[in-house]
C-alpha cells in the first residue's frame, strides 16, 4: 500500500493543476483537503482519497470518473453519511470515494447513480429540465379509471399543483408513471391525496437509463451511456433558481417561502 501514497504535493502537480511549488503555497494557504480535512504540508495521498482545492475535486490526468448505475434495495438510506445505518456508501463499499445522484427513499427501490463527477449532479437534479424518471408503483386498493386520470393530469400537494404526467395502469394494484419533476415524497403525496397507500414503489429508468441489473448490484455506464447522457443534459441549467417551478407558484408568494422548502428540492425523493 505505502508504494501507492504519494506527497500531495506532487499529486496536486501531476494534475496539471499547478506546479508542486504553487501546490505548497496553496496547501499552506489551508485551500486544500483530503477527504474534508485540511492537511499539513508533507501529507501523502493514496489513489481513493477526494482531494479539492477551494471544494473542487481534481483527478489525476486521464482519470476517468466514475458512473455507475446501482439498484438500490428496500432498506438503504441514500445518504454519505457513514454515521447513519445502512447507508448507500458503505452498502456498496466501493473502492473510490462515491456519492448518489438525487435520492431514493428508504422504504423505495430501483435504479439510482452513483458518482464522482460533481459537474453532472446538477444538471440532473433540477426539475425545469424535463428529465423523465419512470416508475412502477404498487397501492393497496385496486386502481380504478378515475385515479390514472387523475393522476395524469396533476394533484395538489405541497402548495402546489403536480405537473401533468403520464400513467398507466398495469394490473389490478400496479400502475407505471413517468415524471418530469421531483418534489418531496411526491408519488406517494400523490396517491394519498387520492386516498390510496403505496405499498411498494420501484425505480426503472433515470433518462435514458434502464434498469438491468439485480438487487444490490451495480454496474459500470457504457461508455455510449454516458455520451447519450451528456447529450441529453447538455442543455440544462446548473443554477438553483433554474429548479424552481416559476409558474407554477405565484411570484410574490415565493418572496416569503425559504429556500429550503420541501416544494423546491429537486432530490427524487419518492
């Protein structure tokens, strides 16, 4: 293992990032960390620590990020915090330091990225960029016309209304949604509305990727994955006023909602 640590120093050099004298100078500075810690000058890295310099993550040159599609299993909090049980993280125990893309609930399953690449989160994350995730969800009643319809066309819930959808029925207790946004818990706020309980709920697409893997496993994105991908956020916004839903909330109201409001989080946290 020692054979593997290098100063950081010379990490940070062999980025191209800077020059490993410009490396002491901003090191000493207290600009860098290791895994969140800020470290003495001399410190040596191994290849699965996070170094940032002012919070951005750099790579060592021709390293490739990390893009994994994982199915996630009833029972994991998508969380990196690795003081919380069952967490994403440890639960995959991958040999890079990872994190997910938006989140699933505990009590939901299915398809969910895993990353490195902090440049690709926020495109995904924001609910104006018309990105499709679909779901199958099963409820405890059976699902009559009246329900697909109206869950298509928008449910009230968190002082506002959901935008419209498309659903499908399945069978007596299953039906297939494809949402564009994501509000808090928003399928299940969307079916208790309508008086009915979600008893299990799965993740089968993120965009253009499907879910083809077993519980609890993960695999690597394609290499066509990632470029079909990246076309298809390419257009979208990395602000945080761009998730906003403008019309769908009156504009003076907005000036004494906080921005912490659950209405506003973009986390797919079904």
């Amino acid at each position: 293992m020692e054979e593997n640590l290098k100063r950081l120093n010379k990490f940070i050099g062999e980025t191209g990032y800077c020059s490993r004298r410009e490396a002491d100078k901003i090191i000493e500075e207290g600009r860098v960390t290791i895994n969140g810690i800020v470290p003495e000058l001399g410190t040596k890295v191994s290849p699965n620590d996070e170094v940032r310099i002012d919070g951005k993550l750099i790579r060592e040159k021709n390293e490739k990020p990390v893009y994994l599609a994982f199915y996630k299993p009833v029972g994991i909090e998508c969380t990196t915090n690795l003081d919380v049980r069952n967490n994403i993280v440890d639960y995959i125990n991958y040999p890079k330091r990872i994190f997910p893309i938006g989140r699933l609930d505990k009590a939901s399953e299915g398809l969910i990225f895993m990353t490195n690449d902090g440049d690709i989160v926020n495109k995904i994350l924001r609910a104006r960029n018309n990105h499709e995730k679909e779901y199958t969800v099963t409820v405890n009643k059976p699902i009559t016309d009246r329900f697909i319809e109206r869950m298509g066309n928008g449910i009230p819930i968190l002082d506002t209304i959901t935008r419209k959808c498309k659903v499908e029925q399945i069978s007596k207790f299953t039906f297939k949604i494809i949402l564009t946004q994501g509000l808090n818990r928003q399928i299940r706020r969307m079916t208790e509305y309508l008086g009915y309980d979600v008893t299990a709920l799965k993740r089968i697409r993120i965009i253009n990727i499907s879910l083809d893997i077993p519980v609890g496993r993960y695999r690597d994105l394609t290499d066509a994955e990632i470029k079909e991908l990246n076309e298809l956020i390419e257009p979208s916004s990395k602000t945080e006023e761009a998730s906003l839903p403008k019309t769908e909330v009156p504009k003076r109201r907005t000036e004494f909602i906080k921005r912490d409001d659950p209405r506003f989080k973009s986390r797919g946290d079904y």
